[in-house]
C-alpha cells in the first residue's frame, strides 16, 4: 500500500501547486490544434481467470487536440502485481500502449471542465518472470478534465479493456479489465487563451 502513496502522492502536491499559481481565465474551449502531454497513476482489477491481482501502476500520455471536442491519444503504462491465487508465488508485470479517440464534451456554463469518451485498440504484454505473452486489447472508457489553469488540467479515466489470454501465462479465454486512472495534463500550443 504504500508503494501506491508514493506513486500518486506527487498527483494532489502538483493540483495544489498549481491551483495558487494558476492565473488565467481555464477554458477547457481552448484546445484547438494543441498538443496535450500526460502523467498518470492506475490501478485495475483484472478478471480472476488471468491470475494478476490488483495492479498499481504509473504510465504517460501524449495525445493531438484536432479541434476541442476531437483528439488521438497514445498512452503508455506499466504496472505490477502479483498472483491472485493464494498458491501463486509469482509476480506480474503488466505493460500496454494504447491508440486512442477521445470525443470531448463542452458542456454550457462550465468552462474549466471538459467530460469525455474514449475508445481505442492496442497492446498487452504480461510477464509472470517465467513465461510472457503479448496480445490485442480493446478499450473503452470515459472521464473527465478540469482545467486548473489555461495550460493545467487534473484528470480522472475511468473504463476498461478486453483482451485474450494464452494457456501458459494466463487462462486462454477473454479477459476483462476494469481500470481508474488520476493524473495531470498540460497543454502546449493551440490557441492562446
């Protein structure tokens, strides 16, 4: 447990940082042709069939904003875990990159906050420090942005993700995942608010 504090401790120092800092009218409007950049820490909960307990983890994001409400986004993470079996002395590593549609949301008489979709495809590798596999995943989800400043936005995903196992490193069956995610976002060039 305290491995996780120390990963997503950094997360409310930056927001509380930031929100004194902070100057500027946040418009979560003024996204256009801007580049959002991404840290984040996770956790998931893994179906029981793959054998991979719950998994703390950290990873990054880079995504395009084509217009406020369409953006691409490319996400990197890493997590581990161990067996969920009480007879499992293994440990896993679990590691995805991920391509990403995000449709955002911008709803009227709230400018600082930007709900949004997300779908996407991509990959899963999992090592139990014996045997590894790698396989497609299928993503979904959704969440929500809260600009803090103009630049600076706290972040919150929430969905999950499908993925097919093997007969060696986990059950050779679909998998479900269900993830949460809190990280912070900022923003470089598009228009100047």
């Amino acid at each position: 447990m305290q491995r996780v504090w120390r990963r997503f401790g950094i997360i409310p120092a930056i927001v509380a940082i930031a929100s004194v800092l902070g100057t500027g009218a946040a418009r979560a409007r003024d996204t256009d042709k801007a580049w959002e950049l991404g840290l984040f820490g996770f956790a998931e909960h893994h179906d029981v069939a793959s054998n991979v307990s719950d998994t703390p983890g950290v990873g990054g994001r880079v995504g395009y904003h084509f217009s406020a409400e369409r953006e691409l986004e490319l996400d990197l993470e890493n997590g581990s875990g161990s067996g969920a079996l009480a007879t499992s002395n293994l440990n896993y590593t679990v590691r995805k990159f991920t391509a990403l549609f995000v449709r955002n949301f911008l709803p009227k008489g709230h400018d600082r906050m930007a709900p949004f979709l997300q779908f996407g495809l991509g990959d899963i590798a999992v090592d139990n420090g014996t045997d590894s596999m790698h396989t497609d995943l299928e993503r979904i989800g959704g969440g929500i942005r809260y600009y803090v400043t103009p630049r600076f936005a706290v972040r919150f995903d929430g969905g999950g993700y499908s993925w097919y196992g093997d007969s060696t490193v986990t059950a050779r069956k679909r998998l479900y995942t269900s993830e949460a995610t809190l990280g912070i976002s900022i923003l470089i060039g598009g228009k100047t608010p």
